[in-house]
C-alpha cells in the first residue's frame, strides 16, 4: 500500500513505502501481506536456486504478531535462493528494511541471511546478508554482482542465532549502503558497510531476500523473515522499529 503523502500510523510518519509484514496484520490492518500459514506466498518467486528447500509461511513465537515467512534447508550439500517479491514496480534505487533471524548457526557451516535490492536476475543484483562461515567466520557483507566478477565489502561481525535483526539497505544511483542491529535497539545513524559509487548495477529490478545453509556441516538450518518493506522515492523504508 502507498500513499501520495506522508500518514501517521501509531505515531510514526512515513510516506510512500510499499511493504508487507508476513504477519496478516500489524497494528490491525493489513498491507498486502495477507499470507496464509502452510503455503508459499503467490506474490512472490524463486529467482535463483534449486527450489528444494521448504519455503512457506509458518506460526512462530517471536514474531510480531506470531507468523514468518520461514525458509528451511532441505539439501545434503547446501543451497542458496533468492526470493523476490513480484508486486513491486521494477526500479533502480530502493531502500529495503528487513526483520529476521537464522535458528541455527556456527562456525562449521555457513547459514546467510538478508535483503536484496535491484535484483533483475539470479546473476545483477545487490544485497546485504549476515553470514556464518567456517572459513570467513562471522560476518556483515554488501554484495553487487553484475554478470561478471562481484564487488564485495564485509567486516567481522559477531552476532547469533535465535536472535531477530533488522537490516537495512540502500541503494542510490550506483551507490550501495546496509546496516543491521538487534530488534529492540537503536537504529544505527550511520551506515555499517559502503560500496563506493560506480559499483551497483544501474539496471532497474526488484527487491527481494537471500538465504543459504548447508546441511552436511552442522546441521539444518531455518531464517525467518516477520517484515518487508520498500521505498523507491529517496526516503527510507518504512518499519516499526
């Protein structure tokens, strides 16, 4: 839902974001996200990735109102997918706002979760995800990948599992930007990791999520992902943080 000027909702002004909470309702009204537990949401679609693992809405304590979009990995060696949501307008900036978590995480196999904005294809887009790595360890990562060789930043970055998150990620012209921090905290001023200008692809997509676990080391994994949100007109997206 959007709005040609900005609406207070519980106090907050925001203007022209387009977002869902995977939730049914926040604050008693729905905003596109009327999901139903048990099945895959029909707005949205697999970009990338085998298509092996679960992917549905599901009921779980922690999320605001009680219900996640859950991707759980069911292969021996691993998987990653990317997921857009196909009701928004393609465009070339966005500024995304996502809350999640991954259940299970360690340092013997990589569990990632995130936002993606401008994603076209399985091969341009740009995104911002928490990684969990036997070789790289902890980490907060901006990837842009073009068709070609991607350009990367990320610095180490601790964080756990069981824990819900916001991420936020800007992309402006060919700029990238993403921060993240606790559920429950400040949001941070400043920006966590930067591509400098000249790095993000300039092509018009959508936006969407990336995950990935890998089952023979450590284990299964599951994210979950409880809110959504765009905007395309410079201001940041909107959320109840």
């Amino acid at each position: 839902m959007t709005f040609p000027f900005p609406v207070m909702l519980n106090g907050i002004e925001w203007g022209n974001s387009i977002w869902t909470d995977f939730r049914d309702k926040w604050a008693g009204e729905t905003y596109l996200g009327s999901y139903s537990a048990g099945s895959f949401m029909p707005d949205w679609s697999l970009v990338y990735g085998s298509g092996t693992a679960t992917a549905d809405i599901i009921a779980i304590p922690g999320a605001i109102s009680g219900q996640a979009f859950r991707h759980a990995n069911t292969e021996s060696v691993g998987s990653v997918d990317m997921y857009r949501w196909d009701t928004l307008p393609t465009a070339v900036n966005m500024d995304v706002l996502m809350g999640g978590f991954v259940l299970q995480a360690n340092d013997t196999s990589e569990k990632i979760v995130g936002p993606l904005a401008t994603l076209s294809a399985s091969s341009t887009f740009n995104g911002a995800y928490l990684n969990a790595s036997d070789v790289l360890g902890d980490e907060f990562r901006i990837w842009s990948q073009n068709g070609g060789v991607p350009s990367v930043a990320s610095l180490s970055a601790p964080w756990a599992p069981l824990v819900w998150y916001w991420f936020r990620i800007n992309v402006n012209g060919s700029t990238i930007r993403a921060k993240y921090w606790q559920r429950g905290s400040t949001e941070p001023s400043g920006w966590t990791l930067t591509l400098p200008s000249g790095t993000a692809p300039s092509a018009p997509g959508r936006a969407g999520v990336i995950m990935s676990a890998e089952v023979t080391l450590g284990g299964p994994s599951s994210h979950y992902i409880d809110f959504f949100s765009v905007c395309m007109d410079g201001n940041p997206a909107w959320g109840p943080v």
